[in-house]
C-alpha cells in the first residue's frame, strides 16, 4: 500500500471520528432543550387600547387608542406621540429570563412596597422596583412573580408629561418674522 492510500484511509477515518464526536455532541443523551420564555404580559401590542402610568411624586399619565391613534388624556389632552409609546407598547411581549416567586423576596427591599412606578396597560398591571446592583437591570413585578429585565423603560416613563404629546406643525414651524 502506498503512502498516498494509507493519507487517504487515515483522513476518511479522522473524518468519520469528527463525524461521530459532532453527532454525539449534538444528540448528547441528557440533554435539555431550552426552555422557551414567555412574554411578560398576554397581550398583543398593536391591541392595547389603553395605557396608564403612575408616577412617585409626578403627574399621572393616561393614553388611550382612538380610531388607531393614541391620545393622551391625563394630565392633559392632545395627540401622543407614537414614537414614544411604542416601547412602552414592546414591554407587554418583552421576555425576561430571570423570574422569582414575590413570595420569596423582600419587596421593600426591591422597592416594589411601595412601586417606584406603576404602568397598565388594558387593566394589567406591571411594578417597577428599583434596580439589581450588579447589572443595572429594573425589578418588574406582575402578579406574584417578579422579573428581573433590561432597565429600557424607566427613564421614558418617568419624563416630563409635556414630552409625550406629539409635536404639532406650527411647533415645528420656526417663527415668521413680520415686516412692518
């Protein structure tokens, strides 16, 4: 047998032990499959007709859907600005990982006794605590199980109430000077 033959059946071993130790590793015996995470809330977003936030020493907000537009009508009225509810919106289909029983945590501790902020959306109702000291991520508490999730939202929700009204066109518009 040559040296060219015997390269060639050492290779196709080789490449049958690779073969084997990748399907042994991909069909590994005790294996378990990930676990799918479900959304925080059960509800779509493009159907929630309406918002409400609560706010430690800050206006209440209240939004509601009107023929596919949203409103603000606390604590004053007028068109909302879209761009800033659809995150607040992308929080009902949000997935957060890490979830404890509210039993089993302190939640003054968390600053979910009293909420730091309360939003609900279609009467569902979600408590933001304060946030983890190793990550920066915001305690959510919905119901009796608290989640542990990226810290996107509290800053938007705790804004001005004036931001979230949708900007008109005469703001826009810079000022004409009139000539005399």
């Amino acid at each position: 047998m040559s040296a060219l033959a015997r390269r060639r059946w050492l290779n196709l071993g080789l490449l049958g032990l690779a073969g084997g130790l990748v399907t042994l590793a991909l069909l590994e015996p005790g294996r378990e499959q990930p676990v799918e995470i479900s959304p925080l809330l059960d509800l779509v977003p493009t159907r929630i007709e309406r918002i409400a936030v609560e706010r430690l020493g800050q206006e209440r907000l209240a939004f509601e859907r009107r023929m596919g537009r949203w409103w603000m009508t606390a604590p004053t009225t007028g068109s909302a600005n879209p761009a800033l509810l659809d995150p607040i919106l992308r929080l009902a289909e949000a997935r957060c990982p890490l979830q404890y029983a509210a039993a089993d945590l302190d939640s003054k501790a968390l600053r979910l006794d009293p909420p730091r902020l309360r939003l609900q959306m279609d009467g569902r109702e979600i408590r933001f605590g304060g946030t983890a000291p190793t990550d920066g991520q915001r305690y959510l508490q919905i119901g009796a199980t608290v989640y542990l999730c990226p810290d996107n939202l509290y800053p938007l929700l705790t804004s001005s109430a004036g931001s979230f009204l949708a900007p008109s066109i005469e703001t826009l518009m810079p000022k004409a000077k009139h000539s005399e």
